[in-house]
C-alpha cells in the first residue's frame, strides 16, 4: 500500500474474494450490483439510492477500487458498468448466487434509476 495512489481500476488478478466480499457487504452497493446487472453503461446522475450524493460517489468508489465494476469519465461526467465477464472468471459463479440471493432477500431494494433524465 504504502504511497502507491490507487487511481485506476484492479487487474483480474489484483481481485480478493475478500475485497469483493467486504465491498457487497453494504445494501447500498449490493443494490447498485443489481442496477448495474442487466450489463448496460449507466451516467452516475441515471443511479437512485437514498443517500447524499457524496455517499453514493463514496459506495461506487469501493465498487470500482475492489474490482466490481468500472468508470468511465466523458468531460464532467461518470459511467458506470459491472464487470461481469471479469468476475465470472475470477470468481465463477458468485455474481450469480449473489444476485440470486439479493433477489430473494431484496437486498438493495431502494437502489434504482432515475425516472427522468435530469437536463439544466
């Protein structure tokens, strides 16, 4: 760790079961897991949850640094997507049982997207 800014995304084998484990650890972020699900590129202002804004960029921010998902800056904005394929080889199986049990349980129910898109 030491002065190493950690700026970018982890390479498959920099992923830990355990950072992935411990960044779905919130339903916050097991809820934006789900959003992102469906393997579409979402602008951050698209993503719903009941939290400040700041909190929310903070729950993407543990997504993105454990290997869940990645960001894409276009100017001033933020996209975001699952990196599905990645955890599929990483870790075979275990999007799908989390998904499935966050379904069941409704785990991040309050995470969704914005009914409109905000223009100013």
């Amino acid at each position: 760790m030491g002065s190493m800014r950690r700026t970018g995304h982890p390479e498959l084998e920099e992923m830990t079961l355990t950072g992935v484990m411990a960044a779905l650890g919130d339903p916050i972020r097991v809820g934006l897991v789900r959003v992102l699900a469906d393997g579409a590129e979402r602008g951050w202002g698209e993503l719903r949850a009941p939290v400040a804004k700041s909190t929310l960029s903070h729950h993407l921010r543990i997504l993105r640094d454990a290997g869940l998902t990645r960001t894409r800056k276009e100017g001033t904005r933020c996209y975001v997507t699952l990196r599905r394929e990645d955890l599929q080889e990483r870790f075979p199986g275990l999007l799908p049982a989390v998904l499935a049990a966050a379904d069941v349980e409704d785990v991040g129910r309050h995470v969704g997207l914005a009914t409109t898109s905000p223009t100013s």
